[in-house]
C-alpha cells in the first residue's frame, strides 16, 4: 500500500505518459483509397483515354518512317563457292553488287544502318574486352588489363585493345543512284559524349590488326581515335544479338520507284556462326525508326482497358452488390479454414 | 590449516544442532575444499593476501558487447542469418574473376545492410551500457578507516569492504550482514527484483556481530570469512565467519543479495562478499528463450524456396552456356570467332567447357542474388523498432493510476500479435486486480456481511430478475453508493452487527473475539506506522493477508507493532469495553505454501495460555477439525463457503486449538530441529512435525475476499471472444470459484454447455479413502478418459448444429491425468471443440504444460498472459508472452515479450496493434519477393539473350543500389504506416483479426501470387522494352539503342513498376508514404544524372546516359510509361475482381460504411429538401 502511495506522488512529478503527437498515435492526416467500381472503372477509362490517342500516334509515326532492309549475306558470296567461311577468310577484294528499290519517298536524313543477326555483342567476354582508361587518355596507352587476348603484338600494346575493337566491323557500302554516287557522312553517327569523353582526340591506333590473328577492320593510324566514329558505334555495344548500327547518313531525298545501286565490300565473317548481315536504309520520325510495335501495344493495352472499364461497369450495373451482406466474405467461403 | 579449520568447524556445528548432527555432517559441504574456496578478508580489500584472490570488481555488465567484441561479435550474430551469409559469400566472390559485376559495387549494399543493422544493435547496447553506468554509478558509503564512511561509487567496491546501507536503498553487492539499526541484527528486506515476490523477508545477523553497530565500533572490527564459491543459489550460502578467535557458520539468512532492497530498517552494516559477475543474482541472470515469429519461420522457407529457385536457374544457365561454349570451337575452326574461343581463359574456354560451366554457375548465383532481398531483414527490423515505439506509446494503452505505458520489450514478436489463435491467460491479478477486499465472513456458523460481488450480480444477470436473492436487493443501494471505491482499501465489508464493537452482543461472542484475534495474529504482515499521522499500513506477502490484518484493524484488533517474538495488537476487551494494548508472544509460525495450503502461528497469550491459530484452504482444514462434536457449526460453515465461492470469492477456514505445555515442547524441539536441518527432505521433514500439531483444531469460522474484476475485463473478453481467439483460463481457484468468475468475466455464457472434467467424484474419492496410491492414480485415469471421451461425444455429435458451444472445465488433478502422453491429444481434441476452456486449482508447472500442449497441439499462435513468477514458465513457454506490470512484482514483466498495465489493453494491443502490424509485415514482405523477383528475374531473361553468359543488364551500380535506394523506402513506409481500417472500426469489428489467425495475408497462394505477379512482370517489362526498342533507330538522330540505352530504359520500368505497385497496394496514404513513393522515384532520375557526371571510367555504360540519350528521346518516356502501366494491369484487375467479387472482410467493411455515410448523406439531404 506505501507503495502505491510513493509511485503515485512521484507520477506527478515525473509522468511515463505518452506524449501525444500525431505520428506516435499514428493518427497522421492520411487519405485512405477504396477500391470501389466507381474508382476502378474510371482508372481504366483513364488508362484507355490516355493510351489510345498516344497509341495511334506512334503507330503514325512508325508509318511514317520508310525502311529498306536488304540482306546480302548469302547473296554475295559467289554462287560456286561451297565453303563461305573459307571464301570470306581469304583475303582480296570481295565486292557484290545489289540494287534496291525506294518504295516511297524517302525524306533526308536518310540514314544507312548495317544490322548483324546472331552476332553476340552482349556476351560478357566480348563485353568486358575493352579498356576505357585506354581509350580517352593518351598517357594510359599501357592500360591493357581486360583485353585478352587482345592486348599485346609481339610485346608492345595494341591500342585500342580488346576484343570488341578488334572484331569491328568491316563491310563496306557505297551506294549511287543513276550512277551517280551518293554521298554518305560518317560525321557524326556516334553519340556526342562518346566522341567528347570516352574516346581521346589525342589517343591513336597502334599495332592496330597487325599481326596475328586479323579480326575485323582496321583502323587509320593516323587519325585520333576521337574521330574514328566508325570504331565508336561499334564499341557501344549492342543489347540483344540482333542489332542495328548507324553506318553512316545521306543528306538526299530518295523519291519513290529510285532504284540504287549499292556496291558492297563484303569483308566481315559472319558467316561461321551463321550470323545474317542487312543493309538497312531508313528514314527517322520524331519517336525514331520504324517499329509498329509500340503503337500496336498501346492501342492493345488501351483498348483492353476500355473493354474492362466497360465490362466493369455491366457488373456494377447487373449484379450492385447487397449492403450488409458477409456472405461474400472471400473466407467465409472457404470451409476448410478450422 | 584447512584440516584444522574443517575440525572446528565441525565442532561449531554439532555443539548447535546436536540432535541432527549426523545428517548435516554428511550433506556439509567442506569449507576450503573444492568449490568453497573464497577467503574474504573483511575491512582489508586491499591488503596483500586479499589481493592475490583477484576477485572481480563491483562493475556489472549487461550489454552484449564490448567495444572491442562489438565487431566480431555482431558482424558473427549478422552473417548467421542464411541469407546474409549467402550475401558474404557472393560478396567475397565478387572480388574474384567470376564476378559479373564490379566488386566495390556489390559490397557496398551488404555494407550499407549489415552496417544498418549493426548501428542498431549499436544503439540498442549503448541504451543498456548507459544503464548499466547509472546503476554502477550509485553512491553508496564504505568504510574507509578509523570508523569513517564516505561515499563512493558501486562499481568501486571490493570484496572486504564494509559498507553501511540505509532504509529503501539496494544492496550494491551480495553482502553479509553484520549488523543493523535493531539490537537483534535482523532488517527487512525486499526482494521484488530477484524473484517478484512483494512480501519482505526478514534477515538475521550473527549475534556476534551485532554489536558493531555504530560507525565507530568499526574501528576495530576485524573478520574473515570463508564460503562457497560463487554460484547460482538464491536461498543458499554455506561459510564461516572467523571473529576474534572464533568461528560462526554463516547460512543465507544473514546473506543480502545485490539488487533487493533494504526496507523498515534504519540502516545496517554489511561485509561485502560477492561482487560484480560473482553476485547471486548476476549468476541467476540467465538470456530469455529468444522466440521468433512464425511469419519470420515461414520467410525464411520462402528464401530457401527462392534459394532453390535461383540454385536451378544458375544450373539450368550453366548447362547452356557450357554447350554454346563448347560449341564455339569445333576441331579448331572457330565459330563466334570474334570471341576468340581459341585463346580463352577459363571461364570461357570451350575446350575446358564443362569448367566453365561450373564457374559460370557461381557467377550467375552471384548474379541471381538479387532473387534474394537482401535488405529484407534489416528492415523489417527497422520497420519492428518502429512498431514497438507506437505500441510502447499508445497513449490509449499508458494506465494512469500506476503510470505504466505499455512496454514492447521485444521488438521481433510484433505481427505475432495479430495471429494469436489461443490466449491462455491466469486469472488472479491478470483478470482481476488482485486487490483483496474483504467482503464476508461466516463466524460460527452465521453469515455476515451484506456486499454484493460482481459475480453475484453476473449470478443474478443469468438467473433473471424473479429469482434474484432478496438479501442482494435490499443491500443494493448501499452497495452501489460505496462501489466507485471502498473508503479503506482491502475492506468492502458492511455489517452493523458485529462492526463498532457491536459483536459482544452476538450469540457467540467469544468465537468472533478468537475468530478476530486469528485475524489480527495469524499473518506474516509487518505494521508500518506513519510518523506523521500515526495511521498504521502493513506491509504484507499477499494481498488477502493485507486484506485480513485491514479487516481485524477495522473491526477493533489492530495489529500495531512486530518484533521477532511478539506482536502487539490494540484489541476492545469485551469486559471493559475498552481499547487496550495485548503484547502475544509469538512462539512459531508455520508458514504457507501451496501443499500446506495453510498457515499457522502458535502464540502465548498474555494471560500464559498457549494456543494454535491456524487458517488454511477448505480442502485441507476440514479434515483437520476435531471429531469431537463441541461446536455444531460445521455444516452452516460449509454451507457458506460454499455459498461464497459461488458468489466468486475466495475463502479460507479458520481455526484453532488450544496446546498444554508439554505438548507444545515436545513439538517445538522437534519442529526446531527439522528447521535447522539442511537436506532434500527438509520440507517433507517440517510437514511431518507440523501434521502431528494442526490436527483437531476447533473451527471457528471463514472468511470471504474478493478479488474484484479489472476494469473493462468482461468486455475485453468478449470483443476477443468475438475475433475468434479461443481463451482459456488457468487458475489456481477453486472448480466453483473459477466458474463463477468465469460468468463473471463473460468468458461462460449461459447457453454454453458445460462439460465437467473432475476427480472430485464419490467413488474417486471413495478409492482415495482407502489409499493405495496405485490405485487412485489407474481410477482416476480411467475416470479422466471417461469423462474425456464422453465430453468428446457430446462435442462430436453437435458439430452440425454450430449455434451450440461448449466450455471445458477441467481440475487440476485431472490435467495431471489428461496431461499424460496416452491422452493428450485426445484432451485436446475435445479443448479445441470448446469455446471457452478453464483449467482449475493447476500449479505453475501445469500452467507452462499446458500452454506447450497447446501450442504444439494446434501449431498455432499461443499467447500467455500472467503477472506472477508462477506464470513465468507459462510465459516463456508461449509465442507470446504477455506480462501484465501489476501488483506482483516484475518477475512476469521481466520475462514477458509485452508488458502492459491492465488486461483490457490486451484488446488493443490485438486487435489494432497486432491486426496492424501483422498486415504491415506479412505485405510487406510479399511485396519484398515480389520487387526482387521481378528484378532477378528480368536479369536472367536479358542473360539468356546474352547466350548466358552472365553479362548483367544493368550497370553495376544500377545493380548494387536497386536494394538499398530504389526500393526499400516505400517498403519501410508500408512497414510502418499503412492501416487498412481505423483502430475503431478494427474494434467494432473484431471478426477482422481472423485474417492473422488465418494467416490470409501470408498464405502460400498469396506469397506464391506475388512471386508469380513479379515473374509476369519482368517478362513483360523485358518483352515490351527489348520488342519496342530494338532493331530500330531509338531516336530522330537515328542512333540505334545499346546494351546501355536497353538496360536503364527497363531500370527505370522496373523503379516506376515497383513503386506504383507500392502505390495501389497502400490503403492508406499520408505525407511520408507520399514522399518515400515519389521521392524514391524522383531520386533515380536524380542518380542517373549525377552518376552520368561522373568521370566515364567509373560511370561506364551510364555515362550522361539520361542527359544525352534518354531524356530527348520521346520513345524512352513513352516506353517507360506504358510498361510500367501495363506491369499494374493484372494486379489490378485481379484485385479489382477480388474486391468485387471475393472482398477481404477489411475492405467489405469500408465498401459497407462509405454506404452507410452516404445513405446518411442522402438522408439528411432529402430531409433538409423536405423541411
């Protein structure tokens, strides 16, 4: 009983009761969002409303965009050679010529793509075979570590090392119409910051291909590596083992029915892992090249949404539920819960 | 010099305790030999023999580390957790070849995880290291010299050092004690902090050294005692005390044991013997049980099953890429040349390709790590800290008349709270408030007192108004005026005939004067007079004692002063009718304990007549009342107490006995004897000697307490009764009492039916009469089965009617048989078909039995509730304990999970709190597998398009900050905010709390659900990036998209799909969640620019990759926005189905009061249009 008595006279002085604050008594202002049919009705109209118009949108902007996509791979290697590995490992010139058809007019810039099929630029050896000290700074010429074994010929370093400069890719197109040539710039088809930073202007090839095993193209040693926008496309590597790279731009208007004339120099070997090669002319809209992909999903999604915003609200309309009834109750359905 | 210490020693011995020379003899241990080896020098601690001991100081250290094991240690607790170590594993790994990764990267998340989770356990253990400072940092005095006593600090004591201790301080170390302000060397102690009993304990100093009771007599003072080494034993010292010349053996009574606290007494002196980690109570201390939930057993399946999931994917990787790699190089002709397959290293070298494969699969393992949530712990215990603090500051659980919020003490049991199936709780304090009043009394055979409990009026609630007992009706009024609170605590007694003296004028006043006097010498209370007021208070062992020295104080027998051989007592002399002061020698007590289930004192009255006062249980007193046909009260006696125990009240029999001298001797030498003596059967010696004594007594009458209801309780009960939970009480009471309160309580209802399991029966009895004990024990099993299997029958056949229910009352002798391994199940079976279940007169032991039955039994949750160290077993045995900071000291808090006030808090404390946190957690970590199942695996799809070769998808950073920036925030925000109904609708609906019991919200189908939902995911976040983004040019520059362009494209799918799945899944929104949603997704694009700053050596494939590429490229945000949408669709239309169709109980309650309001709205308007 004293007991009591002591604590009661010090609670006084020196209370253990909470201090009340929103935050501890967890009463903060909050919103709490029901799903009723009303909300989930409206949320797919919404999602509908929204995706439709940006659906057809870029489903224009795909058709807009025209695309020649040419494969020559089989088609340039000489009808009476039977081993096309051996046929593109010799070395010589291995021209082909090709012609394609614009289909529509095609409005500048008109951009010249090659594309590899099956070519496993994503692959985690090829990947990581690259020097990124190496590549912008000229002082770092010996960094080599991750270029295996690509790194050193016959003892000095081979700059830019790795695999993936050594594997670039060298076909080469040079296309005319009506015979006469047009112009294709390889300025720049790189990324801005690429050039800028990752590739140094002061960083040039050394023992470039040239001894060894040769790999792909080869490099002007006396050009810096800032500059050789070729080299640089390549080194971003692609994401999926089919992909498109920029070969170079043309600043002319093709019309419909152009037939051009394209002479290749079908040097790169894709052709011992049966990798596919494409010459792909293509024309850009604001959303890019041409892929219906996007439109087609957005018109599908948001059309999917406006038929469930529609079955929803047919429910609502046929079956409003009962007030007061737990007989819905998702467990009071399941008898097996005791 | 030992041998001739060993010889005295024995002499001490045999010259006090002649007559049990013998047996002491052979239990003694020796004093020097192995085990008894501490020499203390008294006043000398720093003389150079004491020196040598090296005995530890005074500082005592409760926190888990210390500066210089906190590293190891804690780093050994974290890396224990399987996932954890997985995490080590692959983070050692990621320093090798093998990573897929940068290896800073992948550190620096385990870094950030495991160093979070050690600040914490920093934290936690710094809170203890600054108690553990206060505490070694109290004052106390010790002798310092000449008889000086100056104060120092606790942790500076040494062994030897004498120290002076004042009334209501605590003991700093384990002391002997010397002397004290009484002549008699004794002092009251107060040992609620060892054992949670209340009562105080009265400590006896050697006479020798009683007289060193002043600071000056210290001046001379020289001792040095010898003793067991430290151990464990509270009631149990062994030693000898060498003074002047002279040896003492010292024993526990003069033991003070650190951390109890001296109480009634001025001041005494004491030598320090133990100290520091050597103390008793240091040595007793031992680590809780640590108990984990069964949501964090059933996490920790799911992340074996995730483990097994990413275990066969690396495998399944493996074998394909260990195929293409081999395939690359055919008798020397190259295939992907351009990989260089002909000079490889091992990793990818096709003429080692089965090497490689099994290199690949540790680095895809590191790789599909992300399967694996590694912050998962960490912050569901940040989310717990948080959970406990709101519980731990509910103002509505904080009990204002004691000051007692409510107390988390274990964080990690939080959503347990929501899952209990079984509350298994005590009833005396936990039900009730195990305040004691005096109600009624029956004294020869008449009834007095006109209260009416709370059970009768549940009693009279249930019978219905006609038959309502007249004297209850007529006493009502006053009843009700004095209901708010008895005008004396402990005393709610009102009868005008023997009150104020008028009890001469009774038939029988002399059986009330014995009757009042038994009550006023028959305790172990102490008086505590106030100085001021001079208003005497008492300080006793249980609160009915209280309640009965209370009772003869107010009906003119105050007890009013104890020495060790007296107590006084200011009584009316019914001759003179005047108030005077009788001093009775008190020559024994025999003191209580529950197999006695009795208590004597055996008294000299002034006038030299010795006599026995006895009071004890029913059980045991009628039996021990004299044959001899003096008195004919003994049917009207039982009949009251029979009444009374219906009327819930507790009851005791009063009797007594007169003893001729040499009866008394006889007894008393023996009595004395078996109490000196040491050894195993002491006990059963001392119950012995006391049987031959307490036999034909003369009954004098009983007494009523009640032990009144808390606040709230009946309802409590109810609303928990309502949530499904199944409660059963365990008390010690009687099979009636325990009935009647559970009417009273609401825990019996009317139309239940009861199903009786008792020993009690005649031909039970009949059997126990004639005492084989093998015998009773087969009767009684076989009467335990029958009834079992009858009450099962019963049970059985109505399970199609599911209106009616049963309630199970089982004795405690019964349980002992129902207990048994041969009938457990079947005892449960038939307690699991009963809505209510109350086990009676049931020992501690059965307590924590019963509670593992059940808990083992059912595997469900199981929740202990108890206040008393007898529920402490039962407390620890269950996964919850819940310990009600009450009347009976903290042993039940100490060892509880959650301690709270009053059992109506538990009704919060479930129903909101535990409903609360266990949706919190239980969503919270599906949502955990979910976000990390649709990164891990939108990972493995990218690395099956890589020809498996282990090339991740994202940047290294991407990777390693996924878990601790991109997603953890608004999981922790969920965690520790998102409510689905308001606290009073959790209430109103206690049907709600059947989700935890359940386990709805963390069912397989559910956790398997949000897997799935995040496997779909990552495929289609995968399948419409990679078929939208690819071959063609991504922007009007006619750049094409790269590995880079792909890969932070589909993060940023991935950080929106996340957290707008956090978003639909919140039913609750305030600010912070706000904020942690959208800040979380603001702060990646904030990363992807600051990290596209960085020089691009370190920033790689990221460099101004949202700057330059993404930010200006319609496409990226147009693809961003429709993944993420799209990835919500199925999960909403599936909850959107859900809620209309299959709601959840929470849900259909918001739909059902939103209708409400606004069919009150449209109510309200049309009548306002009307009027």
């Amino acid at each position: 009983m004293e007991n009591t008595d002591t604590s009661t006279s010090t609670v006084r002085r020196n209370s253990k009761r909470p201090r009340y604050s929103k935050f501890t008594q967890q009463e903060l202002p909050a919103c709490k969002p029901i799903l009723t049919p009303r909300w989930v009705i409206s949320a797919f109209m919404l999602i509908s409303i929204v995706f439709i118009p940006i659906g057809v949108a870029a489903l224009f902007a795909s058709r807009d965009v025209v695309e020649i996509v040419d494969r020559y791979d089989s088609e340039c290697i000489p009808a009476n050679e039977t081993d096309k590995v051996k046929y593109i490992q010799t070395p010589g010139e291995k021209s082909c010529n090709r012609t394609l058809t614009v289909p529509k007019r095609m409005k500048p810039p008109i951009f010249v793509y090659y594309q590899l099929d099956n070519f496993y630029q994503n692959h985690r050896r090829y990947v990581k075979s690259r020097n990124d000290q190496q590549l912008r700074d000229s002082k770092e010429a010996n960094s080599v570590s991750g270029c295996k074994p690509e790194d050193f010929n016959n003892g000095s370093v081979i700059v830019p090392c790795g695999l993936i400069a050594w594997s670039l890719f060298n076909d080469t197109y040079s296309l005319s119409r009506n015979n006469i040539t047009l112009n294709v710039s390889k300025k720049d088809i790189s990324w801005k910051s690429d050039r800028e930073h990752k590739f140094g202007k002061d960083v040039y090839p050394k023992n470039f291909q040239s001894g060894g095993l040769i790999g792909g193209g080869i490099l002007d040693p006396n050009i810096p590596l800032s500059e050789q926008e070729d080299l640089i496309v390549w080194m971003r590597t692609a994401a999926l083992p089919n992909f498109r790279k920029l070969y170079g731009k043309m600043e002319v208007e093709l019309q419909e029915n152009d037939v051009i004339d394209v002479t290749l120099g079908n040097n790169y070997n894709t052709y011992s892992f049966n990798g596919k090669k494409k010459l792909v002319l293509s024309t850009t809209s604001w959303l890019g090249g041409k892929n219906d992909f996007l439109g087609i999903a957005y018109l599908t999604v948001g059309g999917l949404c406006f038929f469930l915003a529609m079955a929803f609200t047919v429910v609502y309309l046929v079956k409003p539920r009962q007030l007061g009834d737990p007989s819905y109750l998702s467990w009071n359905r399941n008898p097996g819960w005791r | 010099m030992m041998a001739r210490v060993r010889r005295r020693d024995g002499i001490e011995f045999s010259k006090l305790y002649s007559f049990v020379c013998c047996k002491v003899d052979k239990w003694r241990p020796e004093v020097g030999g192995p085990g008894f080896t501490r020499v203390v020098y008294c006043k000398e601690p720093e003389g150079s023999e004491a020196m040598m001991n090296n005995y530890p100081n005074n500082y005592v250290r409760t926190t888990k580390y210390t500066l210089v094991t906190f590293l190891p240690k804690s780093l050994f607790e974290q890396f224990r957790r399987v996932a954890n170590f997985f995490f080590l594993i692959t983070g050692t790994l990621a320093w090798t070849k093998f990573a897929p990764y940068t290896a800073v990267s992948a550190a620096i998340p385990l870094i950030v995880v495991i160093g979070a989770a050690m600040i914490k356990e920093g934290i936690e253990d710094c809170q203890r290291y600054r108690q553990d400072v206060e505490i070694n940092s109290r004052k106390v005095q010790v002798h310092v010299g000449n008889g000086n006593f100056v104060y120092t600090k606790w942790k500076n004591l040494k062994v030897g050092d004498v120290v002076k201790i004042k009334k209501d301080e605590f003991f700093p170390a384990d002391l002997l004690l010397l002397s004290s302000c009484y002549e008699d060397a004794i002092c009251y102690v107060e040992t609620m902090n060892l054992d949670g009993e209340t009562n105080l304990k009265l400590k006896q100093g050697l006479e020798v050294t009683s007289e060193f009771n002043s600071d000056d007599s210290f001046k001379q003072f020289r001792a040095i005692v010898r003793c067991e080494d430290p151990n464990a034993h509270l009631y149990s010292f062994v030693g000898t005390l060498e003074l002047e010349g002279g040896q003492y053996p010292l024993s526990a009574k003069q033991i003070l044991l650190r951390d109890s606290k001296l109480r009634n007494t001025d001041y005494v002196f004491g030598a320090v013997i133990f100290t520091g980690h050597d103390t008793k109570v240091v040595q007793n201390s031992t680590a809780p049980p640590s108990k984990r939930s069964s949501l964090e057993r059933k996490m920790d399946r799911i992340i074996y099953l995730l483990f097994l999931i990413v275990f066969s994917m690396a495998a399944i990787g493996s074998i394909f890429f260990g195929i293409w790699t081999k395939d690359d190089l055919e008798n020397g002709t190259m295939k992907r040349w351009y990989l260089r397959p002909d000079n490889s290293t091992i990793y990818f070298d096709p003429k080692r390709a089965p090497l490689a494969a099994l290199c690949h699969f540790l680095t895809t393992l590191m790789l599909y790590g992300y399967f694996i949530p590694i912050s998962l712990y960490v912050s569901i215990e940040i989310v717990k800290v948080f959970q406990s603090m709101f519980i731990n500051q509910d103002i509505h659980m904080y009990y204002e008349d004691a000051d007692r919020p409510a107390n988390a003490r274990t964080s990690n049991l939080s959503e347990e709270l929501g899952q209990v199936d079984t509350i298994l709780s005590d009833k005396t304090g936990t039900l009730t408030c195990n305040i004691m009043e005096f109600v009624k009394c029956s004294i020869a055979g008449r009834a007095y007192g006109h209260g009416v409990t709370e059970v009768e009026r549940a009693m009279a609630r249930r019978k219905g108004p006609p038959v309502q007992q007249t004297k209850a009706n007529s006493y009502d009024h006053l009843d009700n005026s004095g209901e708010a609170k008895p005008v004396i605590k402990g005393f709610n007694f009102y009868d005008e005939r023997i009150m104020n003296g008028n009890w001469v004028h009774e038939p029988r006043p002399d059986v009330i004067h014995l009757f009042l006097q038994l009550l006023a010498l028959c305790h172990t209370a102490v008086p505590d007079v106030d100085e001021n007021t001079g208003k005497i208070s008492y300080e006793t062992e249980s609160p009915d004692e209280s309640a009965f020295v209370v009772a003869a104080r107010e009906l003119g027998f105050e007890f009013c002063q104890r020495t060790q051989t007296t107590i006084s007592v200011r009584e009316l002399d019914p001759l003179s009718g005047e108030k005077i002061r009788r001093v009775y020698q008190l020559l024994n007590i025999l003191e209580f304990n529950s197999t006695r289930k009795r208590m004597s004192v055996i008294v000299r009255q002034e006038d030299g007549k010795l006599i026995l006062l006895s009071k004890g249980a029913d059980s045991v007193m009628f039996e021990r009342l004299t044959k001899k046909k003096g008195w004919d009260f003994e049917d009207a006696t039982k009949a009251h107490v029979n009444e009374y125990a219906d009327a819930g009240l507790r009851t005791l029999i009063l009797a007594y006995r007169e003893l001729d001298e040499e009866e008394y001797k006889n007894f008393n030498q023996r009595f004395n004897a078996a109490k000196n003596a040491i050894g195993a059967d002491r006990d059963d010696l001392i119950e012995e000697i006391t049987e031959t004594i307490e036999k034909d007594l003369v009954l004098l009458g009983a007494t009523a307490v009640e032990d009144k209801l808390q606040n709230g309780v009946p309802e409590c009960i109810d609303k928990l009764a309502q949530a499904g939970i199944k409660i059963w009480v365990i008390t010690g009471d009687k099979l009636e009492t325990a009935i009647n309160i559970g009417f009273a309580c609401r825990l019996l209802r009317q139309k239940m039916k009861q199903i009786i399991i008792s020993l009690e029966t005649p031909d039970i009895q009949e059997i126990e009469k004639a005492g084989d004990k093998l015998d009773i024990s087969r009767a009684s099993a076989n009467s335990v089965l029958h009834q079992i299997t009858q009450g099962w029958q019963m049970v059985d056949v109505s399970k199609e009617n599911p209106e009616e229910e049963f309630a199970l009352i089982v004795d405690g002798k019964s349980l002992t048989y129902a207990l048994g391994a041969d009938m457990k199940d079947m005892f449960l079976k038939l307690a699991l078909g009963c809505s209510s279940v109350i086990c009676c007169r049931s020992s501690p032991k059965q307590k924590a039995l019963v509670t593992r039955m059940v808990k083992l039994g059912t595997r469900k949750t199981t929740l202990a509730i108890g206040d008393g160290a007898n529920d402490v077993g039962m407390l620890q045995e269950a996964d919850i304990g819940i310990g009600i900071s009450g009347v009976e000291g903290m042993q039940a808090v100490m060892s509880s999970d959650v301690a709270i006030a009053q059992f109506c808090y538990l009704e919060r404390l479930l129903l909101v709190h535990g409903h609360w946190c266990y949706r919190r957690i239980s969503t919270m970590i599906c949502y955990f597998f979910y976000k990390n199942i649709i990164f891990g695996f939108s990972l493995f799809l990218y690395e099956m398009n890589t020809s498996f070769s282990g090339q991740p998808a994202y940047n290294d950073w991407f990777l390693s900050l996924y878990n601790v920036f991109f997603s953890s925030l608004p999981v922790i925000a969920l965690g520790v905010f998102d409510q689905d109904v308001s606290p009073k609708i959790c209430l109103k609906y206690p049907m709600l709390y059947q989700e935890g019991v359940q386990n709805v919200l963390f069912s397989w189908t559910r956790i398997l659900g949000w897997m799935f939902n995040g496997f779909s995911s990552a495929i289609m976040i995968y399948f419409l990036s990679t078929k939208a983004l690819e071959p063609q040019a991504f922007n009007a520059q006619g750049h094409t998209a790269g590995r880079d362009i792909l890969g932070a494209t589909m993060y940023t799918s991935v950080v929106w799909a996340i957290n707008l799945q956090m978003a639909i899944s919140f039913s609750y929104y305030n600010a912070i969640q706000h904020i942690c949603i959208w800040g979380t997704i603001a702060f990646w694009y904030f990363f992807m620019v600051v990290y596209g700053f960085l020089n691009p050596v370190r920033s790689t494939t990221a460099y101004k990759i949202f700057i330059e590429s993404l930010a200006p490229s319609p496409a990226f945000w147009l693809l961003t926005l429709f993944v993420s949408i799209t990835t919500l669709i199925p999960y909403f239309t599936f909850s959107a189905i859900k809620a209309k169709f299959f709601p959840m109980y929470h849900q259909w309650i918001l739909r059902q009061i939103s209708k409400e309001g606004r069919l009150a709205n449209k109510e309200n308007r049309s009548r306002d249009h009307g009027s």
